[in-house]
C-alpha cells in the first residue's frame, strides 16, 4: 500500500515499468525507498519528502538546496528527540515514585503480619 501511495503522489519517478505497468525495482530504486521510509518515519511531510526527490532529480545544481532542506530537517528531529526525552524523564520519575509507594505499601503489611 505505501509503494502505491508513495507512487501515486510522484515519489517513485526513477522506478521504471515494463509494457504491463508493473514497476521493476532495482538495487538503487529499493534504497530510494529505504531513504522515503527513514523520512517518513523520522517526521518529514510528504510535501518536503516530494520537494527533496525533485531536487535529486533535478540533478547536481540543486546539492545545496538539498543539503538545507535535509539540515533544517535533522533540527526538527533533534527538536523531536529532545521532547521525548523530556517524556521519558517524567515517565521515569512516576515510575520510580510508583516503585517507593509499593515498596512502602509492603513494608507495611509485613509490618502488620508480625
């Protein structure tokens, strides 16, 4: 479904086709497609995802657009794994406060058993 999609919004313009219409991925096609995932997943919209292909395909002229673009992107991932991390301390917090009430909580009923 995702090469469908990726396909359908002009993502995929190196793959070729046979006569059929059935796409032939090469080597390079399915790191193309590993390189969309890794955007994908790490935060990009599609329309930069789309932006930077046209770039590539653009050719050599546009390295420096592609370059920025890509930057501009890691700041926003590091923006992202800064909050998680922020998340994660609080979850780490509750539940290391969770683990004193419950060590407390059986202190006390070994305390009422003796």
């Amino acid at each position: 479904h995702a090469i469908r999609y990726y396909d359908k919004e002009g993502m995929l313009p190196f793959v070729e086709r046979t006569q059929g219409g059935i796409r032939k991925f090469e080597q390079k096609d399915l790191e193309w497609l590993s390189l969309i995932c890794c955007l994908k997943h790490t935060g990009m919209p599609v329309k930069q995802i789309k932006e930077y292909i046209a770039l590539c395909v653009a050719g050599d002229s546009t390295v420096e657009e592609r370059r920025e673009l890509l930057l501009r992107h890691r700041e926003n991932m590091l923006e992202q794994m800064a909050e998680l991390q922020r998340n994660l301390s609080t979850v780490d917090y509750k539940i290391a406060h969770y683990t004193q009430i419950g060590a407390n909580l059986s202190r006390q009923r070994e305390g009422e058993t003796t």
